[in-house]
C-alpha cells in the first residue's frame, strides 16, 4: 500500500480593492490596450494599508478548512509559501497556526518565488509519505504590491495580491495512478539566472526589502521552455500524454506564457484554468487561486487529473500531477 496525499478543501482570498489598468495609465507612461496585448492582464487585487500576507493567508485557509469540513485542531502541519513574509521572521505560517491551529505543530515558510506552491505541495507531500503528519495546511499567500516600484511600467503592471490555501490529509492508496491525491512532483532550480527575475534588496544586503526587477524578454524565453519541459517531465514519469489531462492549472504570470505552453503541450486550450486576466500574478498564490475557483464552478470534478506547472525567479520551476 502507498500513502497518498489527498486534497480535501480549497480556498482563496482576494483583497477587496483593484487596480484596472486605466487607472495606472493614469499613473505611468502605459495603457489599458499595450498591458493586455502584451499579459493578458485586465486587473489586480491589492492589499490595503496595514492588510498583512498573513492576513491574506488566514482568511483563504479558514475557507479551506471549511470546505475540507475539518476544524483547525485537526492541522498537524503548516506550510506558507511567500516571497513577501510579514517579516524576516518569525515565519508566516507561524501566525497561521497561532490563530487556526493547536499549539506545538511544526510550521514554517517555503521559499520559492512564483514556484512556491509546488515546492510546497513537494514538501508536504514528503511528510504525509513519510508518515510525519496525517492532516496538513498548505497556503500560497502574497503581497507583492509591497515590492513593487510602481514607476516601473514593466513590471508593476503585472502583479497582484492574493492568497490561496489546501488542506491535504493522508489516505491509503495502491500505487497506481488511479489513486486520488498527489501523483508526483518534480523541482528544479537554476541560480545561473538570478539576474533576470529578482528583488534589489533583502536584509543581509541592502538592509532594505528592495524592489521586483525582471528582464521581461528573457524570463518569457525561459518560461516556455522550462515549462514545457516539467510538465512532460511530470507526464512522463506517470505514463501519460497530454491527452490524458482533465486540466492544466499553471501559474497566472501572462497569458502569452500561458498559450504558448498549451501550443507547445499540443494541449486543448480550453482546459487550462486562467485567472491572470482578473488576478495578474499573485506568485505563489496563483495555482491555489485558480484551482479554488475552478473547484468552486464545478469545472475540476472528484476524480479528475489537474496538472500544476509554475515558474519564478531564481529561476525555480517545477509541477505537480493530482487525482482530485
């Protein structure tokens, strides 16, 4: 017998607050027509003064506590991924389990940009594998408008803020890809490229939080390459094709990015979740955004194979395959 990793309940939140793109246009040097021909992106949610990631963070896992049916003392394990943290420390998910979850249970951030989600999904996979923890939170929480120079068209345009959240619980599986749950992951990572998609301070450094800066051209090469690649990566290691998929839910950067993997997957494009168009990139919230909504319209059904692909800076990329 296997252990399998089970998603029980999803769920989201988005703060109340948009930007659309005419009101930057009214700001910077841009326009609603140049940002969607080029992203995709109509608008962005952003956090309101003195709303925290965590914030965010708590009130998507509460919704996904309650879509799982299961109370928060039933959590043996909490995982955050961010790239935009309350602070340097304590970790995020240390304020998630001091306001939903029992004393005593391991919590921590995972750090991996807009692959944040599914270096998380690996992790807590591996302890429910390994038999360390029975019921886990996993949350994909960010605010990045907090990191942005929002004087810089190319790349304030594309962010926003949100959070996304999945509580996962162990069940008995027999090792063949009918099983529900986690199927596999795969990680990666190339530091080579630190220079094309990072942030310009952090404390060992500038002693400031710094902002986004991204070599738009360049990361859009790499991503469709990268991309491509985990997600046959991903198919491969579970004997399937493309054809075989129910849907592909990737994460939200731009829809040129979006497409242009589909095309190369020689998959239907109508069965990619997209939600860049009213989120933006939401980094490590965006896959747990998108699947919450998919799940919630009743477009992904119990059963159904999902495909999860991210990439972010670093570069990072990986991809998750999961019988819901």
């Amino acid at each position: 017998m296997t252990l399998r990793t089970v998603i029980r309940g999803v769920g989201s939140y988005l703060p109340e607050r948009t930007i659309s793109n005419a009101e930057l246009a009214s700001q910077i040097d841009t326009s609603d027509a140049w940002i969607v021909e080029r992203t995709g992106i109509h608008e962005r949610h952003v956090a309101a003064d003195g709303e925290k990631t965590s914030d965010l963070a708590i009130a998507a896992a509460k919704r996904a506590l309650t879509h799982a049916g299961i109370d928060g003392a039933a959590i043996d394990l909490v995982v955050v991924a961010t790239a935009t943290p309350d602070q340097t420390f304590p970790a995020t998910a240390a304020k998630v389990q001091a306001q939903l979850c029992r004393p005593g249970i391991p919590s921590f951030d995972v750090q991996a940009v807009c692959s944040g989600f599914i270096y998380g999904l690996a992790v807590v996979d591996n302890f429910v594998r390994a038999g360390q923890c029975k019921t886990a939170l996993l949350i994909g929480a960010e605010t990045f408008s907090r990191i942005l120079d929002w004087q810089d068209r190319t790349t304030c345009v594309l962010f926003g803020d949100g959070a996304g959240a999945v509580v996962v619980s162990a069940e008995q599986g027999t090792g063949a890809g009918t099983d529900r749950g986690v199927l596999s992951t795969h990680l990666h990572s190339d530091g080579r490229h630190h220079d094309m998609l990072y942030v310009d301070g952090g404390p060992s450094s500038t002693q400031t939080t710094g902002h986004v800066r991204m070599k738009g051209r360049e990361v859009f090469r790499h991503a469709v390459v990268n991309l491509a690649d985990t997600v046959h990566e991903c198919l491969a290691a579970n004997h399937l094709t493309a054809a075989d998929l129910d849907w592909l839910v990737p994460h939200q950067a731009n829809r040129r990015i979006l497409d242009s993997t589909a095309q190369k997957l020689g998959l239907d494009p109508a069965k990619v979740v997209i939600t860049v168009d009213q989120h933006a990139n939401t980094s490590a919230a965006s896959i747990p955004l998108a699947l919450d909504l998919a799940v919630r319209d009743g477009r992904i059904k119990p059963g159904q194979l999902v495909l999860m692909e991210a990439m972010g800076g670093g570069f990072t990329w990986g991809s998750a395959l999961v019988r819901m």
